[in-house]
C-alpha cells in the first residue's frame, strides 16, 4: 500500500510534497473563510458570497493571459512570484476591514491561486514523461488530499475555538504554507528551459483559437460537476429527501478523501497513452451515473437502507472521480502543444472554476429541488460528457496533425 502513497525519489515527491504543504494551508482557510468574514470581520452572507463569486470569475477571465505568462517566463520563475501573490493576499484578509479591500485581495488570491496550478501542470510537462503524467499526476493529487484533510482538521480546531486569534492563526498558516511553496521551488526544483513555440503557436492565446481544445475543456467542465456535489448539494439532499442521519454527511466527505489519497496512484497507473485515457473518461462517465441513481434511489428509504445507499453512491462517486481525473490528466497535457503549456493547463484548469461557479446553483436546482429525477438527469449529463471525449479527442488529434503537415509544408518551402 505505501508504495501507492509514497512518491518515489526526485521530481515527483518534490512535486507531491510541495503540494501537500500548499493544501494545508488551504484547507485550513476553506473549512475558516466563511465564518471569519461573516463573525468576525462583520460580513453579511451575501456580501461574502458575491465577493467570492466575483473573484472566482475574474480569475477565470485571467486564466489564459496568466497562462501566456507562465509560457514566457517559465513555470519556475512564474509558480514562485504567483505563490509569493497568493500569501499576501492571504495574509492581507488579516487587515481587511471593508468590502472593496476584500474583493481586491480576493481577486489577487484566486488569480495566483488558479495560476498555480496551471504553472504546476506546465513544469510537469516539461519535465516527465507523457506516459508517466497520469502516475505522477495521481501521486500529487493523493497528496492533495492528505493536506487537505489535514488542513480541514486544524481549521476545525480554529471553528470549535471561534476566537479572531485562532482564525488568524489560519490565515497566517496558509500564508506561510505558500511562502515555504515558492521556496521549495525554487531551491528544490531545476530551472526548465523555455520551450520555443512552432511558427503557427507564437502568437498570443493560441488555446483560444484551438476549438478541439476548447471543445475537450467544455467537456471536463462538465465532469467536474462531480466536485461540488459532495459538499453543496449532498447533505441538502440528505437533509431535504432521504431518513438518513445527517452526521452522515461528515463520514461521505472523509469517505471521499480518504478513499483518493489511498487509490488515485493505483488507478492512475492504468493510463499511459491517449487511447487508455478516453477509455478511462468514457469509463467515469458509466460510473457517475450509477453513483447518480444510487443518490437518488436513497430518497424515501428507511434510515439503514438510505445510509447504506448513499455509503455505496458515494464510492461509485469517488472511483468515477478518480477514474476521470486520471483520463483527463493524460489528454489535457498530450493535447497541448509545446511552449504553450501554461495557456493550455489554464483553459483546461477551468473547468474546475466553472463548476465551482456555477455547481451548487446548477446540482441545488437539480437534484434538491427537481429530486430523484433530477439525480437520473445529472446522471445521464455525466454519462454523455463522458462518450462525448472520445471524438473530441480524435477531432483534435486530426487538427493537430493537419497543422504538423502545414508546418512541414512550410518549412519545406522557406
């Protein structure tokens, strides 16, 4: 088992440790934001909640320029000066008194946040081999969860507290947790040589013009309403239609973290090629819809049997969680082309802001209020979005080799 959680020797443990420390942090600040703002700070519930939705969209409008960024600069350079953004961001919600000055930070947060991860994903591409970016993406993303678990456990201490000083010991670790990021980048992690771009890929926002791509990302976005779905809409699902006991919802959530750091690198390892990698998606997309009619066969059910549906609802949940992620990983970076990870890993990485945007709206008007038929429609959503990756990803297959042809051509000529 150990060998499925520990990273072997080099990039990928450097890789897995600096993102364990980082979700720490994070997880810390998710479980406190929203208590500290509203109890301490003096925020009203909507206030917070349009702040954070309006950072969250900007830093979606920011995603591909930041992208460009990274591919000029260098992940290095770009992932150190984002985590160094990203901790004093957070480390100004310490002094924040009014709303403007929130959202200010708020934006700066979420934009070197999300900028993160797509330098991240640009540093891994062009540092590990195709056929491993799923395995080492599996290993990071274990150790994803371990932090945030852990994270969410200290910031739970800070809760049962409920003084300013313990929430501003949160904030001050997850500054620091970013700070210890971007030293660990940039003393532990080789300097990458920037990639030259083909002729055709030296213009600005290449990604945007890449319909496949866009087309594949659309797709993902999709997908990754699975995300949102154990902390927003399950427990108003248990609470609204089902006998279940609500402590329930705590024991999903471990359930669902616990079941990835201990799984993701074992089912992660069965993709090494784009071929394996569709057939994973399209895999995941038959597994969420049987977690989806498993949810909704929960509602009106005596206690026991609700709970044990939802236990076996939630496992298909994870695994087609898991089984997605490691499908995707593969096609978002074999897709991309060189010197132009960042743009791409930017575009991609935003399906996860999309569906954290526009999820607990979407699965609380879908399956909280619409009900089991609701689940039976999500279900099939996931089940479409996951059949539909196969051609997308043959139509970008075909685009790219036409433009190689192109390139060849023109070479040729000059």
């Amino acid at each position: 088992m150990t060998k499925h959680l520990i990273p072997p020797p080099g990039l990928t443990r450097i890789f897995a440790i600096t993102q364990m420390i980082s979700s720490v942090g994070d997880g810390a600040y998710y479980v406190c934001v929203a208590m500290y703002f509203t109890q301490i700070v003096g925020f009203s519930p909507a206030e917070l909640g349009s702040g954070l939705t309006l950072a969250w969209v900007i830093a979606l409008l920011a995603g591909v320029p930041v992208g460009h960024l990274i591919d000029h600069y260098g992940p290095r350079r770009m992932g150190v000066l984002l985590a160094i953004g990203a901790s004093l961001a957070i480390g100004s919600y310490m002094l924040v008194g009014s709303l403007p000055l929130f959202i200010i930070a708020a934006c700066v947060y979420t934009i070197c946040q999300r900028g993160m991860s797509a330098a991240q994903q640009a540093f891994i591409a062009a540092v590990v081999d195709k056929s491993k970016i799923s395995e080492t993406k599996g290993f990071i993303q274990s150790t994803f969860n371990i932090g945030l678990s852990t994270g969410a456990a200290i910031g739970g201490v800070a809760l049962l507290i409920g003084s300013r000083n313990s929430y501003l010991i949160v904030l001050a670790l997850d500054a620091v947790s970013f700070l210890v990021y971007a030293w660990m980048m940039l003393g532990r992690l080789p300097a990458v040589a920037r990639i030259e771009s083909s002729r055709s890929n030296q213009r600005r926002f290449t990604v945007l013009r890449d319909r496949p791509y866009m087309l594949i990302s659309v797709i993902n976005a999709f997908l990754m309403l699975h995300i949102p779905l154990i902390d927003v809409a399950l427990p108003l699902w248990i609470a609204r239609w089902t006998a279940a006991p609500h402590w329930i919802v705590a024991f999903l959530f471990l359930l669902n973290t616990v079941t990835a750091a201990l799984f993701q690198v074992r089912i992660s390892r069965g993709v090494i090629d784009m071929a394996s990698a569709t057939r994973f998606v399209r895999l995941a997309g038959v597994i969420l819809l049987f977690s989806c009619l498993a949810f909704a066969s929960s509602a009106g059910m005596p206690s026991l049997w609700a709970t044990a549906l939802l236990v076996l609802a939630a496992i298909l949940q994870v695994l087609g969680e898991m089984v997605q992620f490691s499908g995707t990983w593969t096609i978002s970076f074999g897709l991309a082309p060189d010197g132009k990870q960042g743009e791409y890993q930017s575009i991609f990485g935003s399906g996860l802001t999309v569906a954290e945007l526009i999820g607990p709206l979407v699965l609380t008007s879908l399956v909280v209020y619409g009900g089991p038929i609701g689940w039976i429609r999500l279900g099939v959503v996931f089940l479409v979005a996951g059949f539909s990756m196969g051609p997308a990803v043959r139509w970008a297959e075909r685009a790219r080799q036409s433009m190689q042809v192109v390139q060849i051509n023109t070479n040729t000529q000059s």
